[in-house]
C-alpha cells in the first residue's frame, strides 16, 4: 500500500536501475521540499486500506511522553489534521491522540513517542492534508486556532493520498457508508441512501466493565463485583476474529456475533460511570483522575468496536448517566469535560453508525442527586461541543429525565431524543413517540425518535424463563414504536430479574424476543416498506386517540401497513384515493411469508372492512395494502 503524499515511494514500482532510481528521488525531493513544509523524516505511517468510508490511521512520531509525565499529555498538546478532498472542496478537522507506544492494546505501554489520527473519507480521488500540532496548558480544550505554541515535530507537515472505492457489502457497513440525520424522522447511509431501521439491545449498561480490558477498575474497590467476563459467549468467538494480548478480549467479541448472529444492528454502552450504578467504566488511568486517558484500554475498545461495525452493530455511546452528570465540571462543559468528549471523538469518531448521547436520564427530577444536576444551559453547551467539535456530526441525542422542550430546534445541535418509558406494560410508547414527532416537527427540525430504554427500571424486558412469550414487548413497544414512525427500540434489562441491567452476562437470556425484533426488521427490509415516506395516520383506521388498540402507517395512495393489536378485524378509510390495492396478512410473533386472507384486492373511495385475523388466537396482526 502507498502513500501519495511524495510520489518517491511510487519508483520502486518500476524496474528502474538503482542509480538512476536515486536520481530521480533526488530530483523529486527537490520539487517537492517547497511544498512540504518538514522533512521527510516526519511523513506518518499509514495503516488501513485507501478507500472509501474505511478507516485510515496516521501515525506520527511525536514527543516521547507518557500518561503520568508531569506536562501532561493529553491536556497540553492539540493534534488536529484538516483533510481536504480536492474534487469536491470538503474539509474535515479530526482532532488526534496520544498513542504511547502505537501498540499499547498489546503491550499495555503507557509511554511513547507515537500520535495518531483516524480519518473516514466519505469521497473517492485525491485528499490533501495538513497537520496542526500544538503545545500549551490546556491546549487541548482551547478553540484558539494558533493556542500555544508550535509543538514542532510533525506540525505543519502537508501531503496528499489517494482513495478507491470501497470493496465491502452486506452487513459491514463500509459498504453503506457514514450514517447520517438527514433533517428526517429516519438516519440514512450516506452510499447507499438506504434509511436505517435498529433493534438492539440497550443492557447492561456497564457492557464495557469486562476483564479482558486494561485498567485499574478491576480492583479498585468501587462495586468489582460486577466487572464481567462474559464467558457465555466464548463459544460465539470465531477463528480469525480479533483479539488482544495472546486471547483475551474472545468472550466479549463472542457477545457481538451472537447480537449479529440474530440479525440485530444495535448495541449501547456507558463511557463513563463513575459515581453511576456500575462505577467501572470510565476512559482514565484511575477512578480519580480525569485528565489522563488509560491508552491502552482505549486501544482495546477501539477493537471491540471496529469488529462490531463490521457486523453492522451501530454503536450506541452514553457519555454521562443522570448519578455523574455533574461529576468533571460540576454539570457544566469546562476542561475536563472537553477533553472527555475530544478523546471520545478523536479514538472513535470515524465510526460510521454510532450516535452520542449527552447524558442517560438527564436534569433534575430525581431527589438527592449525587453530582449537580444540569439545567437548559449545560444541556446546550453539551451538544455545542459536538455539534462544533465532531467533524463527522454523527446523530446526537440525550435521554429523558426531564422534558425536551428546551432542546427543540435547530439551534441546540440535538438531532433526536433517546427515550426511557416507565410502564410495565410498555403502552405507554406509542404516544410518546407520537407526541416527540409532531412536537420536533412544530418546532421546525424534525427529530428521529428512537426508544432505547422501552418498559420501566424494575421489570421492563423479562429473561425467556420468566416470559417466552413476550407479547407485551412485542405488541406494546416494539410495534408500538415503528408504528408511530420511531426509527427503532434498543431493549434494557429490568433490575428485579436475572440478567439484569448491571449483571447481564448472556445475551441469551432473551434469544426468543430477538426473534421477533428480527421478524420487525424483516417485514420492513424484505417487503420493501417506504417507511421513511411513510407518517402514522391512525385516523385511517379508527383510532384517533392513538389508543393501543390499532395503528396505521401510511404512504397515502400508495402504501398502508396497519397493525392490529388487539381487536378481531380491521377497518380502513381510503376515501382519499380510487387506487386498487392488493392486500395481504403479516404474522409479527412467528414472521414468514405474507398470508392471503379472505379478502384480497380492495379499491378505495371508500371505507373499507379487511376481514377478520387468518388466526383468532394470536391477538396481534400486521395488514399490508400496496397499490396494484
């Protein structure tokens, strides 16, 4: 693989004889010394493929420091590389890291003269880059453009490299490219322009609290109890999938091919929870110190995420939960929040499908909060900072614990809510789904609504040993939320049951409801539902009050997929339209192909009666009408 950026290595492609291939280096050096601003002796190292939308890491050899040198590191130096795509004019500046020794997720280095950059370039051609390396105290956090000083060594150093296209399909989503808020209700995948549909799940919490992982959370007497080794999912691990440190890190890579395995495509994780419920998550070399990054555990996460998106996992980040929302700046964004968020994004940010989500049960709304809880304008200075500072502007979100109605709008950098519901029963979601929609679509910036926290803290997803069935979750949440038009569910683990939201170790312990959150996603994708052209119109059917009974998604005039929740048959008005439409019957417990009923063409003009359910036991159906 080579790198553009001199030309000189280009030579050895040809079988020029040894001296003239010197001259010709020469010569080039000498064309190229003007418009290279250092030494050759400072060109990074490049890893990864050259091509579209896969992540490439520059390496640069840099000031030799460690985690604990006392000019710290990670506060005091600024690596930002500005690429630029020559065709098309984008730019994107992605802030860099201090790396030790380039390889401390195998060697647990903590000091080194490595820095790095990932980048994920979203066009083909010809990309220019520059380097901007500076030093200083609190460098880092600064938004100065010229803060500090020059930290000399690769700083101003410019070159060029060359992208192909990507050669990836299927799940992995290099294949799909960057997934984007797009101004929609729906995240849509910036090659394919396919919109995106999630079920995943949302427990445990603490999914990043494993043993595998360097780090001193392990003993540091704050709840070491709970830190996991997932162990029933060493079996799910396949030869030739990543690892670190001769087989660790297998379990936990086992855990991600069984969600993948059942064709789920979503996954969350708390990066910090100190001061949360778990206590040992968290970026930093200890639980007290919040200024100097654990590099090697990073180096780790960083592999356990690479394998997921390769899975098509989207990577659900929870920066913050509502016990330490005012832990590192007492709940406003100073240095130490900063530099929380700019490691967040300069080690993972090139992901493709992930969203940032400011902080789990957000504000004031419980009594004796642990750390300052925060208010409108910690909230806004939140998403500033990543609506600024994230050069990829993933979907951001924050989580219910008061309301969002001071995050609605265009100006708060808020693409989306990440809602938490709070009946057993999960009825409450249609609703609520329905009421943040049309209230973002009011304010002016449509939002997409994703329910991620379905049921309440107590109960809410039981293990298959408790519930195999799982018809509420089924009927009530999950169809509940792509009914209204929510973009997906990621499903939490109640606290009062085995497999909890904190001691869950086995995915399996749900593998029956993962079926029917496949059987959803298959319904959509296999019969080419325009979900995304699609509104909730519960009045076609009866259900004004959006009560729990009967729900209608509807692409007026050309597609209705409508949902019966309970009830024997159902009725549609189609007064609005004179097309014919062939109608067909979708099992959502047991999938399979579409049924024909007693009734099989309709023609609208009129209100229309679609027949009883093919099965009067089953309480829940799915009508399909499609234009003939």
């Amino acid at each position: 693989m080579q790198l553009f950026f001199t030309g000189i290595l280009q030579i050895q492609r040809f079988k020029i004889p040894t001296f003239k291939r010197a001259y010709l280096k020469s010569i080039l050096t000498c064309l190229l010394l003007p418009i290279l601003s250092v030494g050759f002796a400072q060109q990074p190292t490049v890893s990864g493929e050259l091509k579209k939308w896969h992540k490439i890491t520059f390496t640069f050899d840099g000031p030799e420091t460690s985690e604990n040198d006392v000019y710290n590191p990670f506060m005091n130096y600024r690596l930002n590389v500005l690429f630029t795509h020559s065709g098309s004019g984008k730019k994107y500046l992605v802030p860099g890291y201090f790396a030790a020794d380039g390889n401390a997720a195998e060697t647990s280095s903590t000091s080194g003269d490595k820095w790095r950059v990932h980048f994920a370039p979203d066009e083909t051609g010809n990309w220019d880059f520059e380097v901007d390396f500076r030093k200083g105290r609190w460098s880092a956090v600064s938004s100065k453009k010229e803060t500090g000083e020059s930290a000399e060594f690769m700083d101003g150093f410019k070159g060029t490299f060359k992208i192909e296209p990507t050669d990836k399909t299927g799940d992995d989503f290099r294949g799909k490219g960057r997934l984007q808020y797009v101004g929609e209700h729906y995240l849509r995948f910036a090659e394919t322009g396919a919109y995106f549909l999630k079920q995943g799940a949302d427990a445990p919490e603490n999914f990043l609290a494993y043993a595998d992982f360097d780090g001193t959370f392990h003993n540091d007497g704050h709840k070491d109890e709970l830190v996991k080794t997932w162990s029933s999912h060493l079996k799910d691990w396949k030869t030739g999938d990543p690892e670190w440190k001769n087989g660790k890190g297998k379990a936990m890579i086992g855990a991600l091919n069984y969600l993948a395995s059942k064709e789920l495509n979503a996954f969350s994780f708390l990066t910090n929870n100190i001061e949360g419920d778990d206590q040992n998550v968290f970026p930093y070399i200890d639980y007290d110190t919040w200024d100097r990054i654990d590099v090697s555990k990073m180096d780790q996460w960083e592999i356990v995420f690479e394998h997921a998106q390769k899975l098509g996992l989207f990577l659900h980040f929870k920066t913050l939960e509502v016990e330490n929302q005012g832990l590192l700046d007492n709940g406003g964004v100073g240095a130490n929040s900063k530099l929380y968020y700019r490691e967040l994004i300069a080690r993972f940010g090139h992901h493709l499908a992930l969203n940032w989500n400011l902080c789990e049960e957000n504000g004031e709304w419980i009594k004796n909060h642990r750390t300052p809880p925060q208010s409108t304008p910690e909230r806004l200075a939140m998403a500033h900072y990543f609506k600024e500072n994230d050069p990829y502007h993933h979907h951001l979100v924050i989580h219910n614990g008061i309301k969002y109605d001071d995050l609605l709008g265009p100006k708060s950098g808020i693409t989306g809510p990440s809602v938490q519901t709070h009946r057993k029963d999960f009825a409450s979601i249609h609703k609520e789904v329905l009421h943040l929609l049309e209230g973002s679509r009011n304010a002016g910036f449509p939002w997409a609504v994703a329910v991620d926290e379905p049921g309440d803290a107590q109960h809410s997803l039981l293990p298959d040993a408790e519930d195999p069935d799982h018809d509420l979750a089924r009927r009530n949440g999950l169809w509940g939320t792509l009914m209204a038009g929510g973009w997906g569910n990621e499903w939490y683990f109640g606290y009062d049951h085995a497999h909890s939201d904190l001691t869950c170790e086995d995915y399996r312990s749900r593998d029956l409801f993962w079926n029917q959150a496949r059987i959803a996603l298959q319904f959509f994708e296999e019969h080419s539902i325009p979900f995304q052209e699609m509104t909730n119109s519960n009045e076609l059917v009866g259900n004004p009050k959006d009560e729990n009974t009967i729900y209608c998604l509807a692409k007026k005039g050309e597609t209705y997929v409508i949902y019966i929740n309970s009830g024997e048959n159902a009725e549609i008005d189609l007064t609005h339209t004179n097309n014919q439409f062939k109608v067909s019957w979708y099992n959502p417990k047991k999938g399979g192909k579409l049924i024909k009923g007693k009734i099989r063409e309709v023609k609208g003009g009129q209100i229309i009666d679609l027949g009883k359910k093919p099965i009067k036991n089953q309480e829940d159906w799915v009508l399909l009408l499609r234009k003939m």
